[in-house]
C-alpha cells in the first residue's frame, strides 16, 4: 500500500550542499527516481508514518481540557417522623468543576506537540537513513556483479590456457609438472568463479530486503561517479543545522522543558468549585462550595526535579547529537573524496596496461613464447589487478552512500508538505 503521496520526490530526499554558492549535489538521474520510489512504497516508511500520526493523535489529546464537570443529585426522604413532628424530605442538586491553576493543560499539549514534531523529524530522518541503505545495497550488487564477471574472465582464461597446455603435453613439450600447475588453476579459477556467483546471489538478495522490490528494476550505478563536495566548516555546521536528527533533538529539548514547566504547575493545587440548591418543605437553599488538596503528603517536588533531570539529558544528547553529526559529515566527506581519487587514479593508470596486458598474455602463451609459470604468475597478477579495481569503486560507492547518510538534509517544509 503506498503511503506517501506523488509528490515525494527526491526533492524530499535532497542532495548534498555543499561549499556557499556551490550547486547541490543530486543523486544521479534515473537512481533517484528509483531511491525514491521504494522511499515511498517502502514498509519503514509506513511505520514511521504510523509513528508520526499517533505522536500528533497524542498531541491533540493532550489538549483536551483536564477536567470535566460533575453533576451530583442527592434526596433524603423521611422514612419515619414522631407525633407531631412535620418533616419534609430533602432535595439536593449541585455542580462541581475543578480549576486549572497555572495552565497545566497548556504545558501539557506544548509537551506534546514538540514530542509530535520529534516524531516527525524522526521520520525524516528515516527516509533518509532508508535512501542511504539502498544506495550501499545497490553498490553492494554492483561489486559483486562485477567480481563475478572478472572470476568467469579469469576462468576462461584458465580454460584457454589449460587447452593450450593439454596440446602441449600430449605433444611431449611440457612437463608434468607445469600441466598439473595448469589444471589447478583452471580448478582455482573455477572455484573463485562459483564463489563470486554465491557472493552475487547474496548481494541480490540483501537489496531485495533493503528495497522491499523487484531487484531487476534497479538501475545500474552511473560511470562516473558524483563530483565530491567541498564542505566548509561553516558549510558543515549548516548542514548539522538543517539534518533532522538535529531537529528531532531539539524538538525532544522543548518538550522536556515543557513537561518541566508542567511539573512545577502541578505543584500549585487545583481548587474544586461546588454550585447547587436544595430544597427542604418550603425551605430553599443556595450551596457554595470550595475544596483544595493539601500537598502535605507529596508535595510534587521530586517530580520536578525528576523532569529537571530529563531536561538536562535532552540538552546533553542534543549537544552530543551536533557533535556526532558534524563528524560523521566530516569524515564521510574525507573518505569520499579520497576513494574517488583513488578510482579515478586507479582507472587512468592501471586499467589501460592491464588491458594490454591480458591480451598480450593470452598471445604469448598461444604462441610458446612463455612458460606455464609465467603464465600463471601473471594470471594471478591480472585478476589482482582487476580485484583492485572494483573494490576501489565499490569503495568509493560506499563512502557515497555513507556521505548521503551523514549529510542529506531535508527543509522542514518539504518534508512537511510530505508528511501530511
């Protein structure tokens, strides 16, 4: 069931701002209509949705008034009287209603309502976490799709270079020895290409469960990876600003000052005003009543200190919460600079010669210009190579995702627009 309206986009997931007068950093075309469609349809998000809705039902209650009136009867009928004696049965009828002192409603509904709107940026947050879990999921298949690849090209040239071998054997021009080399690692190739695909089926299914989908709508992850920000001091501080972990903390600081307002207006006992009449034969009366509770027994005093001490913990873990968020974008935005050097590194240098270098192997050996050793040597070296390769992307596709996480914030007005 789709919980969100269409108008959840990724603009309810925003990219990346960066340095003052930077471009924001979006996530690619076609991934992020995809991230945001399984935000949208995701079971997380109909939980947290549920979450926010009770958190503003309870909001609501809480503004309801305290007390209502009550409305008693009471008759005494003359069951007996002596000689002489004219007594006549008595009618009583009165209202009571008590009063609230020291707007202990209105601290009560102000508790709530900011315990509403923490909710609110909880759920934020969650799409965000949400958006960053498929992203490393999607990076994850995207590995291991690419291991599996580089395994079954490392085992077909296994096969090629077994097929070259058993000719040569059977001719007498290559020992034993070097034959049986070929055929373990024909059987190694073989048994790294079976790993790779278990690796790739575990991979497919851990973004099933992240996505909640049909993992053949994934989109393949784009060539060229997103351009890192520059994320200034003051940038970051922004940033830290506007993530909603950060508003949820802050929400979580106001309603504990709010339940601390409330507990010292509960100090102040509320009266209870009694209004009514009786009648008694011909007798009419007016009833004026007033009763007030005596905190002789509990004074509320351990209360308030109580929600003294939840203040100070709000205010703690809101600080703690800034100080978290600021270093987890601090060193996500390192780590994603520094992978994406190291890729780019990586493909200008090292992919072109190990291109080269495969084809040129694969010549040699067919040809007899290179021993079985020499073969094997450099086949190893080839699919080190190539395993470098992708964990350098898949690394730095990670510290994407980790970046996304730490550093998407979303404006409270958009996320609001999408939270109705």
């Amino acid at each position: 069931m789709k919980i969100l309206p269409p108008i959840l986009t990724l603009a309810a997931l925003p990219g990346l701002a960066l340095a003052e007068g930077a471009p924001p950093l979006a996530l690619p075309p076609g991934l992020d209509s995809f991230v945001a469609t399984v935000v949208a349809d995701h079971a997380q998000t109909a939980t947290a949705l549920a979450a926010q809705a009770w958190a503003r039902a309870e909001a609501s209650a809480a503004d309801q008034p305290l007390y209502n009136p009550d409305l008693e009867f009471d008759a005494a009928p003359v069951a007996a009287s002596p000689p002489d004696t004219k007594l006549s049965p008595t009618f009583t009828a009165a209202v009571r209603l008590t009063v609230d002192l020291g707007d202990k409603r209105g601290a009560k509904a102000q508790a709530a309502a900011e315990t509403a709107q923490a909710v609110t940026a909880e759920t934020r947050a969650a799409r965000s976490g949400l958006a960053a879990d498929v992203l490393a999921a999607l990076a994850g298949l995207e590995a291991a799709r690419q291991r599996l690849a580089a395994a079954t090209r490392q085992s077909e040239l296994a096969e090629t270079v077994l097929a070259v071998a058993t000719r040569r054997q059977a001719a007498g021009e290559l020992p034993a020895v070097d034959f049986n080399a070929t055929k373990l690692a024909a059987a190694e190739a073989r048994r790294g290409r079976d790993d790779a695909d278990l690796a790739r089926i575990e991979a497919e299914e851990t973004l099933r469960a992240t996505c909640q989908c049909a993992i053949e709508t994934a989109p393949a992850l784009p060539v060229p990876l997103p351009t890192p920000p520059i994320l200034t001091e003051p940038a970051i501080d922004a940033l830290v600003e506007e993530r909603p972990e950060t508003e949820a903390a802050r929400r979580r600081v106001a309603a504990a000052r709010a339940a601390l307002a409330l507990a010292r207006a509960q100090r102040l006992p509320d009266p209870t005003v009694r209004l009514g009449g009786s009648t008694e034969g011909d007798e009419r009366r007016v009833l004026i009543g007033l009763s007030i509770p005596l905190p002789v027994r509990n004074s509320g005093a351990a209360e308030m200190v109580a929600a003294g001490r939840a203040l100070a913990e709000a205010e703690a873990r809101e600080r703690q919460t800034r100080l978290d968020s600021a270093a987890a974008i601090r060193k996500a935005s390192r780590a994603y600079r520094r992978a994406v050097e190291g890729d780019e590194s990586w493909r200008r240098l090292a992919v072109p010669t190990q291109q080269s270098q495969s084809a040129l192997l694969d010549r040699l050996w067919s040809i007899g210009e290179i021993g079985a050793t020499d073969v094997l040597v450099q086949m190893r070296e080839t699919a080190r190579g190539d395993l470098a390769a992708i964990e350098a992307r898949a690394a730095a596709w990670t510290a994407y995702a980790a970046l996304y996480r730490a550093a998407a914030p979303q404006p409270a007005d958009q996320g609001r627009a999408s939270d109705e």
